[in-house]
C-alpha cells in the first residue's frame, strides 16, 4: 500500500505541477496581451495627449503675464472704485445734511415770516382798519346830520312836496 500511496502522490503532484504551468502559461499570455496594450496606450498618448499638454504648457506660460497684467489692472480697479464709492457716499452724507439743515432754516423762515405777517396783519388792524371804521363812522355821521339838516330845511319850506328820492 505504500506504493499505491506513493504514486497516488505523484500523481497529484504532478497534476498541481500541470495545472500551476497552465495558469502561468494564462498569466503570462494574459501579460503580454496587457503588455502590447499599454504599448498601444503609450504609443497614442506620445502622438495625441503630448502634443496637446505641450501647447497647453506653452499657452499658459504666454498668457500667465497676460493674466497677472489682468489681475493686477482688477486689484487697483477694485481699489479705485472703493475709493470713488467712499467720495460719493462723503459726498452724499455732507449734501444730506446740508440739504437737512436748509429745510430747518427754511422751516424757521417760514414760521417767522408766518409770525411776522400775523403781526403785521394785528398792527394794521390796530392802526389802519380800527381808525379807518372810525373814520367812516364819523364820515356817516356826518353825512346823516347833513342829510337831517337838509332834509330839516327842505321839510320846512314845502312840506307838501315829497323829497326827489323818493319820486318814481
């Protein structure tokens, strides 16, 4: 039995040995077919992504100072428009606040001249209208004592006839 045994081994030896050649042999078939592959892919990206990444790289380096001119020329831009927009928003605030005092000014030009007319208005009440009214008064006073004197005068000569104002 032990030379069964024996060759029982040897026998599944060599059959592990056969089968280990013929997954090498499959490795290395595989290998090479990946080998000739890469070769291909290496042979591509030297004649089309080369080429490409060289102009790339050279349009960089010539629009790199292009871009740097461009940023910079942005930089002092944006600082010039801080600076204008801080003039204007100064300019603003001081025209507000002129324009705020000039509308209180105006408003306490108004209320005087509003004040001042008011007595202006008492005063000619007071010195104009009030002697005036007397005036007028005393002008109708007059007027009606010269009519009753007439009218006196006229009555005591005809008393007959009547006074022309009232004739139709």
């Amino acid at each position: 039995m032990d030379e069964k045994l024996l060759i029982a081994f040897i026998a599944v030896t060599a059959a592990a040995v056969v089968l280990q050649t013929m997954i090498l042999a499959g490795m290395y078939a595989s290998t090479r077919k990946m080998g000739k592959r890469m070769d291909a892919l290496s042979t591509r990206m030297n004649d089309q992504v080369l080429p490409l990444v060289e102009k790339v790289r050279g349009m960089v380096d010539e629009s790199a100072p292009k871009v740097q001119i461009v940023v910079h020329n942005l930089a002092e831009t944006s600082t010039l428009v801080r600076t204008q927009a801080r003039q204007i928003d100064e300019a603003l605030t001081e025209i507000v606040g002129i324009a705020r005092k000039q509308a209180g000014n105006a408003g306490l030009l108004a209320q005087r001249t509003i004040q001042r007319l008011d007595a202006t208005a008492e005063t000619v009440q007071h010195t104009v209208t009030s002697p005036m009214r007397h005036l007028t008064a005393l002008v109708e006073g007059v007027a009606v004592g010269v009519g009753e004197l007439v009218s006196g005068r006229k009555g005591r000569r005809t008393k007959t006839e009547p006074p022309d104002d009232m004739f139709v």
